[in-house]
C-alpha cells in the first residue's frame, strides 16, 4: 500500500513537471528603471506619506496591546468603527473588518448560505467565494461569465439561493453586468454578493465602489472586498444593509470566531488609506487617462485585449508558451507583467496581465507601447479594424 508520504512525494514531483517551462512570474527581480505592472495598487498610494504616517505614529504609541479574539471587541474598538467608516463611504449601514478578503468572503458565504440554500457562482468568481459556498455545504451551480440568461436557467432549476459574481474580475478585467444581476435576484428573491475588491476605490465619485456608482446601493445585499487593492492594506471587509448582521457574523462565521483582531497600525493604515482615497480624486482620473491611453495604443498596435474599461489589461494569448514567450520578453526591457494559465485563467485560457496604476508617466506610458510594438507578432496579434478593447458600457459610473 502507497503511505501518505509517498502520495505527498507523487504530487510534489507531478507539480514540478507540469510547471516546466510554465512559471507564472518572472525569476529576475526588477531593477530601479522597471515599470512593474503587477500589482493591483491602482491609486499609487502604497507610499504614500499620509500613510506611513499614520502607521508609524501608531507603532510608537504606548496604545494598543495584544490583539483580542475577533467576537470579544467592543463597540468603541477601533476595527468596530474604521468598518463602520467603511459602511458609511460605501453607503451601506453596517461593515465588518476581517483579516483579509479571503476571510471575508468565505466566512460570509458560510453564514449565508447552506444545504437548503444554493450558491450561483459567476464561473470567474474569486475562488475565495467558491471555498465559502462549499464550507457551507450549499449545492453549487455555476454560470457561465457574464451571461444572465444561463444564470435565469440555473434558478428556475434550483430555486431561490445566493448569486455570486465579482464586480471587476482581477483575472482578465472584464466588468459584471451589475444592472441584470440585481433585476435577476430581486425577481427571484436571492440574495446578490458582489466581490468589489477590484473597483473600490477606482469607481465612485469619491471611490466608493462600482455597486454605488452605478446607483445600485441598498439592491445588493452584500458587497465585499480585499483592502490590498486600491486600499494597500491587509484586510478584508464586508458591507450590507441588514440590521444585526455585523454581531452575527463575528459569532458565527469560522473565520471571525478563530481570527484575531487587525494589529493597531494596520486599522491605522487603513483609515489614513481610506481618506486619501475619498479625497484625492486627481489619482482617479490620472488611472483613467493612463488606462484609455494603454488600451487604446495595445489595441492600434493589433493585441487582442478582453473587452474591459478597467486598469487590468489582459491580452489574449493563443498558447502558454506564447504568453510565457511575451511575459519574459517585457523583463528583459524592463516591464514587469504576469502570466496566467489555468486554474489563474479560465480552462483553455491563457493571457498576460498588465495592472495599470496612476502613478505611470506619460513617460512610462509611451515606453510600455514602444516596447510592444517591438515585441509585436503578426501571425498571433493579427490587426484589427476596429477597437474592441475599450467599453463604453460603465463609464457614466465612473467619477
């Protein structure tokens, strides 16, 4: 009989193999020139002083101590109100901090769903969402990305439940058709998540988020996110308009009852985070003007770019080599971007990934295009006559 030790060594030695030649990051570190396109910190305000600020003035006081059991804060806590804050900027009426966005939305698929409430996935939904919907024991039914009449079809089968859906998708940017999803559960009395971990900050007047934007708020249940995106934290958090969620949810969800509190110069962080964001508006337009610009020139030079509006630009690959080809290309001119192959992308996928943020030049910019039109292949990239990169569909949301 195989020992468990010998299945462990099996599947290390398979990984291995498959992974040749296939590595989704470069191996060769960027120097002080590269343009690193591959992160999610849309804003640029990862440095920013406000920030630092903030956490080092909290490192240095006596004030904080040992974090506490997540269930064991009191109202006055300083996590209780900065999620409170949270709610508030997004309109809704209560928000919970988590410690981190993967917490987040498996502990509240968790305590929303279950064996007699099933889970409608969006096939691209963050794979977090997916993990909740299982832990709860809840009978999973996918559909296919974006299409909202495969979604009607799945809950005329199988009843009311919990849709799920991202609202930008971080594996290739594309945008969910939020408008239809929220008809689509209230028709059919369902409860509507949506993942805005990708659009908070980036969308909105003052960078509330894509649900707000568009003038959805108070018609989506729950709204949730990583604040490691446009927010650079560590943390998650969830918003809603449901009286006493916020108390079940940290008595009852798996990752709050066995988490610890955020440390005190990470809730720090957060909030002078969160008020760069609502005041700095200048960043969001700079994201959108470097965006439009990216995409609108990739598109000229004859990539083939996911329809999307958003700074995650992905470009079409035919073949893992070929994008692992593309990818080690840029490093040696000093761009960074990343790779994707299944399970990342989609089955049958393959794309590299540029994340744009407000903090590129026009330099910057004009170097990214020039190096792709170098790079460029006619026979994957064939051109186009028109741009299909670019959609017109959610920019009267944007600020």
């Amino acid at each position: 009989m195989t020992s468990a030790h010998q299945r462990l060594g099996e599947r290390i030695r398979d990984f291995r193999v498959s992974r040749v030649g296939r590595r989704p990051w470069p191996a060769k570190a960027p120097g002080d020139r590269a343009i690193v396109l591959t992160c999610s910190d849309y804003l640029a305000i990862a440095e920013h002083p406000a920030i630092a600020d903030a956490m080092i003035a909290s490192l240095r006081s006596a004030e904080g101590g040992a974090p506490m059991p997540g269930p064991c804060l009191p109202d006055d806590h300083p996590q209780i109100l900065l999620g409170a804050e949270f709610a508030r900027h997004m309109g809704a009426r209560a928000g919970v901090l988590c410690p981190s966005g993967w917490a987040a939305n498996t502990g509240l698929l968790q305590v929303v769903a279950g064996p007699d409430v099933p889970v409608y996935l969006d096939v691209l939904a963050h794979m977090s969402l997916w993990e909740g919907a299982r832990t709860a024991g809840a009978e999973l039914a996918y559909f296919r990305h974006n299409d909202l009449a495969h979604l009607r079809r799945r809950i005329e089968v199988g009843g009311s439940g919990v849709i799920v859906a991202d609202a930008v998708y971080g594996t290739d940017g594309s945008v969910a058709p939020l408008p239809g999803l929220v008809e689509i559960a209230e028709e059919h009395g369902c409860l509507l998540v949506v993942d805005e971990s990708h659009s908070l900050g980036t969308y909105g007047e003052r960078g509330e988020g894509l649900v707000s934007a568009l003038g959805l708020t108070g018609r989506v249940d729950f709204r949730t996110a990583s604040l490691a995106k446009a927010l650079p934290g560590r943390a998650g958090l969830i918003a809603c308009d449901r009286p006493g969620f916020a108390d079940y949810f940290v008595h009852t969800a798996l990752p709050a009852v066995f988490s610890s509190t955020l440390l005190p110069h990470d809730i720090a962080g957060l909030a002078a985070a969160l008020r760069v964001v609502r005041d700095e508006n200048r960043r969001r337009d700079r994201l959108r003007a470097v965006t439009r610009r990216l995409r609108d020139g990739l598109t000229d030079l004859g990539y083939r770019l996911v329809e999307s509006d958003t700074p995650i630009i992905a470009l079409e690959k035919g073949s893992e080599a070929g994008a692992t080809l593309l990818r080690d290309a840029l490093v040696t001119r000093g761009i960074y971007s990343a790779a994707l192959f299944p399970p990342t992308a989609s089955a049958g996928r393959t794309l590299v990934r540029l994340s744009a943020h407000a903090g590129l030049s026009d330099g910057d910019v004009r170097r990214i295009l020039s190096v792709f039109a170098q790079l460029r292949d006619p026979v994957e990239t064939p051109p186009r006559a028109g741009r299909t990169g670019r959609s017109a569909r959610h920019n009267a949301g944007r600020s």
